[in-house]
C-alpha cells in the first residue's frame, strides 16, 4: 500500500513542483486553467522521462538499482522539478533558434 502511494506521488504530485517553478519564474498566476491542466498533463510523461534518463546516466558511473517506489527515484524527481525551470529559462535566453523559409 504504502508504495502506491509513494507511486502516486512520484508520477503525479511532483510535476506540480515543476509546474508552479516553472510559472513563477514567468510570472504567471497558479489557478486552475485549462492552460494549468495541459501543461501537467505533458509535464508528467516529460518529467518521468527525464528522470529516468539521468538515472540511468548514474546508472552508468554506480551500478544502483532504482524503482519508480524507492526513495532515490523520489528525490532525484523532486531535484529535476526544481531544476527544470532553471535550465529551460537558461537554454531560452541563451541559446537562440531560428528558422527561415524562403519561397522558390
């Protein structure tokens, strides 16, 4: 029981970090939006995903075994949460991207 719950959290309570970190650092308003409700329901596979990535690049240095239930999983997902915003802002001041179509 108690690792559905750490389960539950893990998947779905902590892009909400991410989330509000991520709209107060672009001075948005927290309330419950349709805006809200896309943006959580794509940061939740978005953030797994990533989590999973740099377990496994740890993975990679020390041979640890990590479940979606165990305490590491957790505290690296809520580190990513935290972080993301940061690294998405630097990337989007910093690196520039630029597409030009021109007609034949």
């Amino acid at each position: 029981m108690i690792e559905l719950i750490i389960c539950i959290v893990n998947l779905f309570f902590i892009p909400m970090i991410f989330i509000q970190t991520y709209w107060k650092r672009n001075k948005r308003q927290f309330v419950l939006s349709f805006e809200l409700v896309s943006c959580y329901i794509s940061m939740v596979p978005i953030l797994f995903l990533i989590t999973k990535v740099f377990l496994a690049l740890i993975r990679i240095i020390k041979p640890i075994e990590v479940h979606l239930t165990s305490s590491k999983y957790t505290l690296v997902a809520v580190l990513l949460a935290f972080l993301l915003p940061y690294v998405i802002e630097v990337f989007k001041k910093y690196v520039s991207v630029t597409c030009e179509i021109k007609k034949r």
